[in-house]
C-alpha cells in the first residue's frame, strides 16, 4: 500500500505486508487529494480490498503530533514568535496561531501551557 501526498511525495509506503489488514498513520499536512495506491502483490489469489479510514484531530498544542505536548511543542512556537503564520509559506504552520489573531504571541503560548504534557493515549507509547 502506498499513500502519496498532494505534491505527489509518498507519506506511507508498505510493500511487506502479508496479512489482510494494514493500518497507515499518517499526517495530513496539507490540503488537496492524497492517492492511495493498493497493489495486488499475489499471483494466485483473487484479492478484495476495503478501505475505511478515520480523521483523528491531534491536541491542539501538539504541533509535531508525536502524541505528547512537551518542550519540542514548544520549540516550534517559539521559532515563530511574534510572526504571522499565514506569512511562512507552510500551512502545518497555521496550527501554532492556537489563539487565531494572526500572531504568535504570549496569548498561544498560555494556551499551549494548558495542554503541558498533556499526552494522546492512542498513539502515546509510554504511560
Ligand atoms: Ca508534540
Ligand atoms: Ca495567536
């Protein structure tokens, strides 16, 4: 399976797979179509596919979705202080205004605070 993003990059790509389900996590980082290519890799075989999929918002101060709001979180915001960031030509970067005013500022940063270590038990490995 193989799922390419807008631009054409491939965002997941698994040519191994050997059973009948496989589970993709992947950020969509931008909008547009994603293709999603699905290759029948058996010779003897009849295949049916299925696809389902569901869209699961990240916490809104995780801004590297690695599950957990920490100090890497925090990094990205402050790489943009006081900056609009309709003004840096990245739309994954339109999550930092937390405080939608067009500007990076103490406003975000105290709302990112809320979430401090605020962890996403789906994907967070460590309790
Ligand atoms: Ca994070
Ligand atoms: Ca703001």
């Amino acid at each position: 399976m193989y799922i390419d993003d807008p631009g054409g990059q491939p965002c997941f790509t698994d040519q191994l797979t050997q059973g009948n389900l496989e589970k993709a996590d992947f950020l969509i980082s931008q909008s547009g179509d994603y293709q999603i290519r699905v290759i029948n890799q058996s010779s003897s075989e009849t295949a049916v596919y299925a696809l389902a999929y569901e869209q699961i918002e990240p916490i809104p101060a995780d801004f590297n979705v690695d599950s957990i709001v920490n100090g890497d979180d925090l990094s990205e915001l402050s790489f943009a202080w006081l900056q609009d960031p309709h003004l840096l030509n990245d739309e994954s970067r339109l999550r930092l205004d937390l405080i939608p005013d067009g500007i990076i500022d103490l406003n975000d940063f105290s709302h990112l605070l809320q979430f401090w270590l605020m962890t996403d038990p789906r994907y967070y490995p460590w309790p």
